[in-house]
C-alpha cells in the first residue's frame, strides 16, 4: 500500500502521517473542515522541522514531509483513492460513527484502522460498510517517538485486512502486537491496572506520587523497555512470584490472588528460566546469553538516563537545563 488518508488531523492523527510519511508513503490529512485540516498541515510541517534540528527525525525528513503530505478539501476527498485509511477522530463513539460512515462510503475498498484506545471495534465496525476491511490499528502518543502499535481485529475482520495492516505498521519501523477486542485491549488494561494501584498506595499513606514515580521509573519499569511482565517473570522465578503473592494474599486477598495460569505452571514444574520454561521458553544453553543481554541492556539505560538527566518533573526548583 502507498497512498494512505489519515482522518483526524490532531496530533495523534499528525504524527501517524509523518510515521507513514518517513516510511515513503503519499498521505492524505483531513479534518471537520478544509481549514483545520490546511492548519494542522502547517503545525506537522513546523514540528517536522524542529525534530529534524533536534536529531529526532533524519536529515531531509521536512522535505520528504512537505513533499509526501497534503490537505483534503473533505474527508471524501482524502480517503477516494487510498489504500489504507486511518481514522484519528475524538475518542466519542457517536463521531466516530458518522466519520466510518462516511469513510466507507466514499471508498468501498480500502483497508480502514482506527486509532481507538478504548472503545469495542466490533461496536464501531456496525458503522462501516464492507466491515471485513475494518480493524483497530491503535499508536500510542506521541506516535513517531513510539514504536508499539496494538492490531486489533473485529470477529469478522479478514485475515487479509489484519495482514496488510500488520505489513504497513512494520514497514514503518513500528512493532505490531495482534491482540483481542476486549475493553481497553492490552495497553489501556495494564497501564490502567498499574495507575489504579498507584492510587491506592497513595490514599493508603504508603507513599507520596514522587516517591511511587521515582520506584516505578528507577526499579521494575526500568526493565520494561526491554522484557515485558511474562519474561521478567521467568527470569525471577515463578516460584518466587507464588511466594510473593502468598504473602500479598494476607492483606489483599481479592487484589492478589494468585493467578491460575501461575500456579498451573508451578505444579508442572515450569519455573521460568531456571528450568528453560515457564511463560516464554527458551534454549536452556541460550541463558547465559540472556542474563549476558539483559545487563547490558541495563547497564546502558542507566547511562542513557544519566545522558538526558532527569526530567523537568524531577528537576529541583531553579535548576531546569
């Protein structure tokens, strides 16, 4: 697929353009009116410039923006001859409706996406005709900077439909994860969870949100960008996770109740690494490699994070870089 419409050209539906851009594809933005969509046009083009001066983008990405990415006169205008449509509106299911409408009607053909976050695809999928073609394609913000992108099938998506969006969001330097139609998919589902907890710790007197901020980002989300929660897991031991949460259990019955997929795997004797298996398998001769990977990797995050030094939330009063 070339030429792709984005629907919804806010900074969500901007930087999913310049992503699509950058990967050598002709992108078409629209908007509520021809207007917005010409402004929007100006703001992806000025903020192109400046991640170019900042070494975010590559050299010579303002040309290949100005040069790949345009404004339609309407939504029916933009999506006509694409070939995969993403639709970027607000998160109301009632706006999203009428844009799907619209979208399908005007290209009976195209692969359509939607960058919702939260609400069922099968429920926005009843708005779009030919809804086969129709399927969650759902970037996470600030969409150049981040590369997951959640693929989200209806039950009646077909398997060409999800391949072809599959093969856009890779060849777009994007790593793509299919994952069920439940509410708030994966994303949303755990990072929802973590905050949830978070609030309890806080109204529980445990801790302030700095201190909770400073544990998450310095211990256990300091091995996220490398190993999710399945992987972190094997490496400590599911025999330990069982003890941890036998002594959470005490206080927290309800919210810590081991979970049954763990303890089916402890009583086969799957420990995690230490036994090449437990959630993820792996070649028990590779470990060595593993632990090899998983200290540089970390070792070279604590130096990037030094590199950067903290952030404007973690700076002390006055002394912002």
């Amino acid at each position: 697929m070339t030429r792709i419409a984005v629907v919804g050209s806010g900074y969500m539906g901007g930087g999913m353009a310049q992503v699509f851009a950058l990967a050598g594809h002709d992108v078409v933005i629209s908007d509520v009116t021809a207007e917005i969509a010409a402004s929007n046009l100006e703001r992806i083009r000025t903020e192109t410039e400046e991640f170019e001066q900042q070494g975010l983008f590559p050299a010579g990405a303002t040309a290949v923006i100005a040069e790949r990415i345009t404004a339609a006169q309407s939504i029916e205008d933009a999506v006509a001859d694409a070939e995969f449509i993403e639709e970027a509106v607000p998160e109301r299911i009632e706006i999203k409706h009428e844009t799907l409408r619209r979208i399908s009607r005007a290209n009976p053909t195209a692969v359509i996406g939607s960058n919702t976050s939260t609400i069922s695809i099968a429920k926005l999928a009843e708005a779009v005709e030919h809804a086969g073609r129709f399927l969650g394609v759902h970037f996470s913000n600030p969409a150049p900077f981040v590369p997951g992108v959640e693929l989200i099938p209806h039950p009646a998506t077909a398997e060409s439909a999800i391949v072809a969006a599959e093969e856009l969001v890779a060849g777009s330097g994007k790593i793509g994860a299919r994952v069920k139609d439940a509410t708030g998919f994966v994303l949303n589902r755990l990072q929802y969870a973590l905050f949830h907890e978070a609030t309890q710790l806080v109204d529980e007197g445990v801790a302030t949100p700095e201190d909770i901020d400073a544990i998450v980002r310095s211990t256990f989300g300091f091995r996220l960008p490398f190993f999710g929660p399945f992987a972190i897991a094997d490496m400590a031991g599911l025999d330990v996770y069982a003890f941890c949460y036998a002594s959470l259990q005490g206080d927290f019955p309800e919210r810590f109740a081991t979970p049954a997929i763990l303890a089916e795997r402890i009583e086969r004797g799957e420990l995690g690494t230490k036994t090449g298996g437990g959630f993820r398998a792996i070649d028990p001769e590779r470990i060595s490699e593993l632990v090899a990977y998983r200290n540089r990797a970390y070792a070279k995050m604590k130096e990037l994070l030094d590199e950067l030094g903290p952030s404007p939330f973690d700076e002390p009063a006055g002394e912002a870089r």
